[in-house]
C-alpha cells in the first residue's frame, strides 16, 4: 500500500468507529447535525473540494459531483447516517480500486523489472566503476559479471554464459551465448563473466525501447474505451437532469391531484438515483481490463503496443505471412555448390563478400559458409535490391548475387540444372559464375501454430514469399497453409494484403507476420503487424503494432486468444454494470431500494468489475 492509500485507510477507519460511537449517543438537534459532520468531513472533504472545483472549471459532471450532491442532499432531509455511510463506501470502493490497480501495475513493471541501474566499466587500474547506463558511449566495454542485467546491447568480446531471457520473451531455458555473438540489454547473464563492447547507447538499446513501448500502450485506447468516455459525457449530465425531474414533477402532478407532495420523500429517492448511477465501475474496470491483457501478454514475450491493437488482434480472421524467418527458421544450409568455371571455395567466397553488408538471412548463410573473417576494405558500391539480391564491387569487379530475377536485371542468363532449395546465383564482371542451392529448415513449432490459429477461429492462413514457387508449395504443404504465393517483390506482397483487406467483412481483420527485413511496408500495411525477431531487428520493433520476443509463431495464437479472453472481460463489465444500474434505478425511482441499497449495488458492481478486469492478465489455455 502506497502512503496515500494507508492515509485514507486511516480515515475509513476513524469515521467508521466515529458512526459507530455515534448509534450509541442520543444527541439531538443542532447536537447531532454538527457530531455527524466531524466523520463525514474526515471522510469526505477530498470528494466535496473536488466536486467544488469541478463546479468551478464549468465541468461539474463527474463522479464526485454525483457523491458530493447524494449525500449534502441526504444530510439536508436529516438522514445523517445514510449521508455519511453513502460517503464512507464510496472511499472504500475507491481505495479497494486504487489498490487493486496499482497492484497490478506492479506486477507488471516488476515483470517488464529489465531497466538495468548500472552499467560497469574498468577504470585505470583495472577495477570495476559502476557508472549510469545513460552515460556511456558506444564502443566503450562494460563488463557483466554473473547475476547482473546486460545494461547496453553490445558485441561480446571476451567470455562466455548462459543468458536468461525470460523477462524479455518468456522463454524460460537459458541461452548460451559467446565470443563474437550479440547480446541485447535485459538479459541477466547467469554464469560467466563477459566484456561486452556496446554497440548502442542506452535510449537506443533494446530494453529502452520496451518500456517506452509498454508504458505507452495505454494511451493508444480501444473502442470499448472511446465508448465509455463518449458515454459518461452524456450520461451522468443525463442522470442529473433525471434526478431534478424525479425529485420535483411527481410532487407537482401529486399537489395538482389535490394530494400531499411529500417533497421529502422525493427528493430522496432522486438522491438514491444519483448514487447509483456512478458510472465508475465501467471508468474505471475496462481501460484495467486491457492494461491486464496487454501485461499478461508481455509476460509471454508478446508485446501489444496499443489497447487498440489487442482489441483488433480479437477480431483476427485472416493471418498472412511471410516465410523466410518467420515460418522457417531463416538459417539457410549450404547444400550444393555448382560453380561454372571457377572452383566451389572461389564461388562461395564472391558470394560472401558481395553480401558482406547485408542483413538478409541468406546473406548471414553465405558468410557462415565462407567461413573466413570478411575483409570489407576489398568490398564497395553495395547495393541490396529487395526481393531480389545485391550488387556490389569486390575486389574491383561487378559482382551479382541473387535470384534468377536479379541475373536477369543484370542482364545474365542462368544455366543451372534443378537444384532443389532456393537457388542463389553469382554473376561476376556480366558472367556467370555458378549458384548455390541453399535449404532452410521449417521452425520447430509452426504447423502447431497454424493449426492453433485455426482453433482460435482464424478462418483463413495466406503465405507470401519471395522465394521459387515449389519451395513455397512445400513448406505451404507441410504447415498446412491454406494460400500460398510466391515469388513475389516487397511491393506485391503489399499488394496482395490491400487485395486481402478489400475483400474483408466488417469488423474483421487482417494480420501479417513478418520478420521485418523487407517488408516492413507489409507490416504497417495490414490491420495488426505481428514482427518476428524483435531480437536482432529494430525496423520490426518500429514498423509492427505487435511483437513477438523470441520469434515463435505459436505466440501469435496466444496472443490472439488473450485478447479474446481481454474483450470477453469487458464486454461483461459493461453489461453487468449497466444491467445492475439499469434495475437499481428503476428500483429507486420507484422508491423500493433506498440509499443503503444504492451504496451498496454501486461499490459492490465495481468491486466485482474490478475483479473480472484483473482476470485478463492470466493466459488462457490454447
Ligand atoms: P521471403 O519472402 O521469403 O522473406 P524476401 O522477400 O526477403 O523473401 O526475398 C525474396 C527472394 O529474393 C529470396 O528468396 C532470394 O532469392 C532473393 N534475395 C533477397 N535478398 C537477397 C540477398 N541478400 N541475397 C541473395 N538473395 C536475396
Ligand atoms: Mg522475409
């Protein structure tokens, strides 16, 4: 409990035993006025003085104006005990709230706990300064002793570990990691000792840009959360106005009829109107109700930037992929060299320095097959064209590496036999030089995920790649996708979603997952970005509405299913709040439930809304 909670914790308390006391002392008149005004002011000043400025600012109609009205008015008509007892629940639903909603922001900062304090540096003679992350440079070397967070991503230069990634993909098994390999901020390194040499300054780096992201997802609001804000500007102006004709036309129409106007009892039933139509089990329960979902998801390694993106991820009918990286693995295996007048290491090593700047898996292929430590003095004029493979100078002639698409836009003509996998072809100074068929591996995991997807009601798998046509039909086959199209540029796989997108019903939507090299157009194009290899990508990170940590893509039927569960929650809210409200008013306008009655179906709806809300931080079971 925070400070300010244990303060009104105090107050709840003192007032109680103070009405309590109270029951007990016969006091009368003037007495008894001024006794009951020492509890409910202990209870209630904060509320009175809020609603005075609201009054104040020509904004009067919130919840406090709706308290502070219900229950001077009670007091007014005598009824001290309800006026106070109506305030005193109020605060204790207000505090039960408070409480249960910081609770579960902590729970979620202390699973996102990545935000490292420290970062160390070796100092002249060798000794360990702790220094703020913020304030080193890149290049410099920190180093990362066993037990504490990865403060800065880096390049390991010295050591070797187990990585724990968990707070930041979910994944609970270590990741071993060594000499030459990159490692991202957030990690907490279990074993060895690393030197790290940074390779990004500390807003840049990994885990700066999850909690930017995650402590911003709650601005972005969802629909239900638009509603509701719409909604209270019109209703609670509307139940005032309510409550003024309930208190004064039955008397008049009463006084015309030629009997007693019992103004008394009228105006109370009004009061018991205004206390219950306190909108704040709904204010308060559906924007807890996503912040929950979105932090459940987060601690499954999948992060939601928006409300709004979780609330469309539940309406998820068609998901659209992409291959490389995504559905595979992306770690292509050399498995036929087939030069042409050159021998195989010659072929293989064109291929490696012409793509020595690429970020393409194919590309981090080729240099794992070379083998050797690339010398990029010999390497020049690179140009990577999406879809189809890089030009570049080595060693100051024109070399081509890619698919059959490239080679004919360098005018060459391919004479390859058929090879099986996709092919890459090299061409040197206009000749060609020979290809390599290199194969990948479907991810561990992805048939499930698709067959996940269809459980959670996904109607429609699309695969789109730029790979060769039987390449796609086999994996397509094998995951048991429903669409595949192949051999497609960047811009046609953009194309093929706006097709998909048009023909959509409404209150449907499209997700593309993609791995963010080459098609971050894609991912901003469709309903939800879903991207890939949030470790190692930063155009994924920006272009995607929603990442996946740890690059598995039965996450994604996770994810959709939290948000099913996340909109279910709310839907439920809504409509048990504005059922129980719906009768309670009715029943107070008609005089059968009365202020105790008010107080109670309010702060009671809201507890139980409160409690349902929370419930979407839990992960279904798939
Ligand atoms: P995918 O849709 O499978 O993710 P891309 O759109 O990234 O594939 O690339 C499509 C095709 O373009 C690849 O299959 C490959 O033939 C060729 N290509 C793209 N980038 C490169 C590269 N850096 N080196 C060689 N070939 C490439
Ligand atoms: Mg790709």
């Amino acid at each position: 409990m925070s400070r300010k909670q244990k303060k009104m914790l105090v107050r709840i308390i003192v007032s109680a035993a103070l009405i309590a006391l109270l029951q007990a002392v016969p006091l009368q008149g003037a007495w008894r006025l001024a006794a009951y005004m020492v509890p409910y002011w202990i209870i209630g000043y904060d509320i009175l003085l809020k609603a005075a400025k609201g009054v104040r600012n020509r904004q009067p109609f919130d919840e406090n104006f709706l308290m502070a009205v219900a229950t001077v008015g009670a007091i007014v008509l005598g009824e001290y005990v309800e006026g106070v007892a109506v305030m005193l629940f109020y605060q204790i639903g207000e505090l039960f709230q408070s409480y249960a909603v910081g609770k579960s922001r902590r729970n979620i900062s202390a699973l996102m706990d990545i935000r490292p304090d420290y970062a160390n540096i070796e100092g002249a003679d060798g000794e360990l300064v702790r220094v703020d992350p913020d304030e080193v440079a890149i290049g410099t070397v920190i180093v990362v002793q066993p037990g504490e967070k990865i403060p800065l991503d880096g390049v390991i230069l010295e050591g070797h570990a187990a990585l724990n990634t968990s707070a930041l993909t979910g994944e609970s098994l270590p990741r071993e990691v060594q000499e030459g390999d990159e490692v991202i901020s957030g990690c907490v390194n279990m074993s060895g000792l690393l030197r790290i040499r940074t390779t990004r300054e500390f807003g840049e780096s990994t885990v700066s840009k999850i909690l930017e992201l995650v402590e911003n997802a709650s601005s972005r609001k969802s629909p239900p959360e638009n509603f509701i804000t719409k909604f209270a500007r019109i209703y609670t102006p509307a139940v005032c106005y309510g409550a003024v004709a309930l208190a004064l036309l039955p008397p008049i129409v009463r006084l015309l009829l030629g009997m007693e106007a019992q103004f008394g009892e009228w105006v109370m039933r009004a009061l018991t109107f205004l206390v219950i139509s306190c909108p704040c089990a709904l204010v308060v329960s559906i924007p807890l109700s996503f912040f929950a979902g979105i932090g459940g998801a987060s601690r499954e390694g999948v992060l939601v930037k928006g409300s709004n993106y979780l609330h469309a991820l539940s309406q998820t009918k068609v998901v659209v992929f992409d291959k490389t990286g995504t559905m595979t693995q992306g770690v292509f295996e050399v498995s036929e060299v087939s030069p042409c007048g050159m021998d195989a290491a010659q072929l293989v090593e064109w291929a490696a320095l012409a793509e020595s700047y690429s970020a393409h898996p194919i590309s981090q292929s080729l240099k794992r097959a070379y083998g050797q430590a690339i010398d990029a003095s010999r390497v020049q004029d690179v140009e990577e064209i999406g879809g189809h493979g890089v030009t570049a100078r080595v060693d100051g002639k024109r070399v081509a590496v890619g698919n059959e698409r490239l080679m004919a836009r360098v005018g060459v003509t391919v004479q390859a036999g058929r090879q099986p996998g996709t092919l890459v072809h090299v061409a040197v100074e206009g000749v060609y030089a020979g290809c390599i068929s290199i194969q990948d591996r479907i991810k561990p995991g992805a048939r499930e995920a698709i067959d996940a997807l269809h459980r959670q009601g996904v109607s429609r798998t699309v695969m789109l790649t730029g790979d060769r046509d039987d390449v796609a039909q086999k994996v397509a086959a094998e995951l048991n996708i429903d669409e595949v199209h192949s051999e497609l540029l960047p811009a046609q796989k953009v194309s093929w979603v706006e097709t998909i997108l048009e023909k959509k019903a409404k209150g449907e939507t499209v997700a593309f997952v993609g791995d963010g090299i080459n098609d971050a157009p894609v991912l901003s194009r469709a309903d939800i970005g879903v991207a890939m290899g949030a470790l190692g990508s930063d155009a994924a990170i920006e272009a995607a509405d929603v990442v996946l940590m740890d690059d598995d893509p039965r996450k994604i039927a996770l994810a959709i299913a939290l948000s099913r569960k996340c909109l279910r929650i709310v839907y439920q809210n809504i409509a048990f709040a504005i059922g129980v409200k719906g009768v309670c008013l009715v029943l107070g306008a008609l005089g059968v439930a009365g202020m105790w009655a008010a107080i109670f179906a309010d702060v009671g709806v809201m507890v139980l809304a409160v409690l349902n809300a929370i419930r979407a931080m839990r992960i279904p079971k798939l």
